[in-house]
C-alpha cells in the first residue's frame, strides 16, 4: 500500500504518493511564508484529495525540529514554525489515517542510505538549502531528534553566527543584494557560471564554509559517505567547489562527498519508508 509523503521545506513542500522507492504521483506547491502550519496543512489537504483512497499512511518531513510528534523550529528565519505545533495529531485528524513526522534532513538521509547514494552503510546526509540541514544514520539507525543539526552549529571564527545564516541559499540572496544585486539562488549560480566576480564569490565563500563542516562531520562519525543534496547542493558546481577544499587532506581524514542520488526526493522516500516502519 502507498504512503502519502510530504517535504515541507522553508521554500518549498513536495507532496507525493510514495511505495517503496517508487514515486506514484507528485506536486510541489510553495511553503506560503506568511502563513502558519493550518493553512500549509489545508493547502497539502486540497492537493491530496487527488489521491484520496490511495494511501494507508501519512509520512511527513519537516524543516525543523521534531520531538514527540510536536514541531517546533530551531531557527525561524529558515521557517517560522510555532513552538510545539501538535503535527502528527493534526495530520492524522485531518487526513484520517496514521502519521508519522520527522525532520526533512533525517528523512532525506534514511531514504539516501536504504535507497540512494548511501549503499545502507554509515550515512551522514546534509542538504544546503534555505537552510543547512543534516541527518546521521549510524549502525543502520537514523539518529532522531535534534541529532544532525548541523546547520545550528556555530564556530567564534563566523561570528557566533549559526553556520546556514553565513552559507545558506537565504544567505547568499541576502550577500547578493548586500552587493547590490536583487538574485535569489539560482540566479546567483546562473551569473556565476557566466563569470559574474559577485556571484562567484558568493558561491566559494558558501563552499568553503560547508566543505569545513563536512571536514569536522568526519571527524565526528566517520561515515563511509556524505550524501550532497538541497537545491544549493544539488546546483550544478557547488558539489565539486566543496570537493576541492578537501582534496589537500590526508586520505584518512578526507571526507567521501557523492550527490543525493534522489535528488529532491530523498525526503519523501525516507518519510515514506519511515512511516511504514513505525506505523
Ligand atoms: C534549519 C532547521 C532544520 C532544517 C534545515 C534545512 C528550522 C526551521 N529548520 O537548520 O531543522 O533541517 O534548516 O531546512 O529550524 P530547509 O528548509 O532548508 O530544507
């Protein structure tokens, strides 16, 4: 039986009728920022009334943190979520069927290590996106919770700053526009691979902030691989701008960077496969 799958990013929420790896149907519909989790909820509700009868679950990835069903966010400037928002309870109450919720980067590293670039063996996934998300799976077990959170980690040398507020894609529109140019992400790539000095530098400086959380990552789990993936990440470049700061480490220190095989929809297989498991 399918899942009904649901990623709800800071940008965007992909929503999708998912069995096993295979995506049945799916529609991305912007994440209103103006708006609340009701109205997000209404708006996924309205969307899967195509698919009504079709699934037996609910699985749902998140920006944000989720503890015991309830959703809060850690940082409101990637999405600002109410503290505590009852998800599951919602979710279940409104589509009358089973849910199950975890944060996007998680969902997204369970579905990379079972089914995409992580080969099942130890997985840390991070995804560059309106924010930096990231989630480990150790031993075959997805770490939970606030685990991975790599994107709120902060170092004196960024200026206590959390790391996604100086690399994030919501940083680099904000460096863009400091710089006098109204671009948001992907026009910012698009100038930088016509040679535009701005938009280049934009992109290195991003590059290298994550390339040196991927060289700490390292050191903390020592993953067989890092799985590259958000739409940042996923931008044409960008993967090998980070491969290149770590090429210089020894080979025992050097992290394995690969794409998100699933691309953008590492998240809902995960959700997907999750919620099976624990439904
Ligand atoms: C933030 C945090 C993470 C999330 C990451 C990527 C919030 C609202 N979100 O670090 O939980 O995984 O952003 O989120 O605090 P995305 O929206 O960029 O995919």
């Amino acid at each position: 039986a399918a899942t009904l799958a649901i990623d709800i990013g800071g940008t965007k929420t992909l929503t999708a009728l998912v069995r096993g790896v295979q995506v049945l149907a799916e529609a991305t519909i912007a994440t209103s920022r103006e708006a609340g989790p009701d109205d997000w909820l209404a708006a996924i509700a309205e969307q899967a009334k195509h698919w009504s009868g079709r699934y037996e679950r609910v699985g749902i990835a998140v920006t944000g943190l989720i503890d015991e069903g309830r959703w809060s966010a850690l940082n409101p400037a990637t999405l600002a979520i109410p503290d505590g928002y009852p998800l599951v309870a919602q979710a279940s109450k409104l589509f009358g069927k089973p849910a199950f919720a975890v944060n996007d980067a998680q969902a997204a590293a369970w579905g990379e290590h079972r089914f995409g670039a992580g080969g099942n063996e130890d997985t840390v996934f991070l995804t560059i996106s309106t924010g930096i998300g990231g989630g480990v799976v150790i031993n075959g077990s997805p770490l939970l919770g606030l685990a991975g959170h790599f994107g709120l980690l902060r170092s004196p040398t960024l200026g206590e700053a959390p790391l996604e507020d100086v690399a994030s894609g919501r940083w680099m529109a904000t460096e863009a526009a400091r710089s006098g140019h109204q671009a948001e992400a992907p026009e910012i790539f698009e100038h930088a691979r016509n040679g535009a000095a701005w938009a280049q530098t934009i992109v290195a400086q991003s590059a290298l902030r994550v390339a040196l959380l991927c060289r700490d990552i390292q050191m903390m789990f020592a993953p067989k691989r890092i799985v590259i993936g958000g739409g940042i990440g996923l931008s044409s470049g960008y993967l090998d701008a980070i491969s290149a700061h770590l090429v210089a480490l020894p080979p025992h220190l050097a992290p394995h960077l690969v794409a998100a095989s699933l691309g953008p929809r590492a998240g809902i297989i995960g959700a997907a496969d999750l919620a099976s498991r624990n439904g």
